[in-house]
C-alpha cells in the first residue's frame, strides 16, 4: 500500500514537471515589456492631469458659488444693480479668476471627455459672468441653470479620477 502511495505521488509530481516542462507554466520575463511601461506612464500622466484639474475646478466652483449668492442676495435685497455695492464686481472677479485658474490646470495630457467638459463649464461661466456684466436680470435664472448643470456635469466626471471624499 505504501508503494502505491509513493508510486502515486512520483508520478504526480512527475505529471506536474512535465506539464511544466511543455509550457504549462513559464517564467517571468526578465523585465517589463516596452508597452506595458508605456501605457502605464501615459495613463499615470493623464489621471495626474485629470485630478489637477479636477481640484481646481471644485475649489474654483465652491468660490464662484459663493460669492454670487453674496450677488443674488444683495440684489434680491435692493432690486437695483445701483445699490448693491460692489457684490456685482465681485462674483464677476471670481467667475473670472475661478476661470483662468481652471484654464491653467488643463493641459494636453486631460483626458479629451474631461477636457470637453471642463470647456463647457468654462464657457457656461463667462455667459454667466457677462450676465452679471450687462445687469440683465431676467437672463441671470438661465445662465445659473446653465452653469450649474454644466458644473455638475464636470464634478460627476471628476468622480472617476477623485476618490469619495477628496477635493
């Protein structure tokens, strides 16, 4: 009984060097293909990319909401673009600058579906700043819808690059 054990075994084993022998199993290359480093170096940059701007473009959108409900209050309060200070000029700024920021993270290397939507966002926030700049009231509801679906749209792109919680 003991020899059929051991016979079994040894012809187990000898099963499994063959197998191996035939190319069941091979070794690893001695290093990584060319292709494989590329497509990893070029995904890294991209996703690099992706979350720069992504950042700036919660951060700049936290501000640019801020201060234009600073705007729409004032003016919901007075009526009048001539009583209302400087908030005007200071939801434009921040538009603007909140804008350019966003402009400077977006490089070559974003993603072309990120990058799409980031140029909508943008092009949503100088209609909204040029609103505010001609003091038409009525077409202000537009544009904030506008920009805010545009916004939202981008920050749900940004979800594949952001982990939950980051911003």
């Amino acid at each position: 009984m003991r020899a059929r054990m051991l016979g079994g075994a040894l012809l187990a084993l000898l099963a499994v060097t063959a197998v191996a022998a035939c190319g069941g199993e091979r070794a690893a290359p001695d290093g990584p293909s060319v292709s494989v480093t590329t497509v990893t170096t070029e995904s890294r940059t991209e996703i690099d990319a992706a979350v720069g701007v992504c950042r700036q473009s919660i951060t700049s959108a936290a501000v640019m909401v801020r201060d234009y409900n600073a705007f729409v209050a004032r003016l919901n309060q007075t009526h009048d673009y001539r009583r209302i200070d400087t908030e005007d000029r200071y939801a434009r700024d921040t538009l603007d600058t909140g804008a350019d920021l966003i402009r400077q993270a977006l490089t070559p290397d974003v993603p072309d579906d990120l990058a799409a939507r980031a140029h909508d966002f943008l092009t949503a926030t100088e209609q909204l700043s040029e609103q505010i700049g001609q003091r038409h009231k009525l077409a202000l509801n537009k544009a904030m819808d506008d920009w805010g679906a545009r916004r939202t749209e981008l920050i749900d792109a940004c979800g594949e690059f952001l982990p939950t919680g980051v911003n």
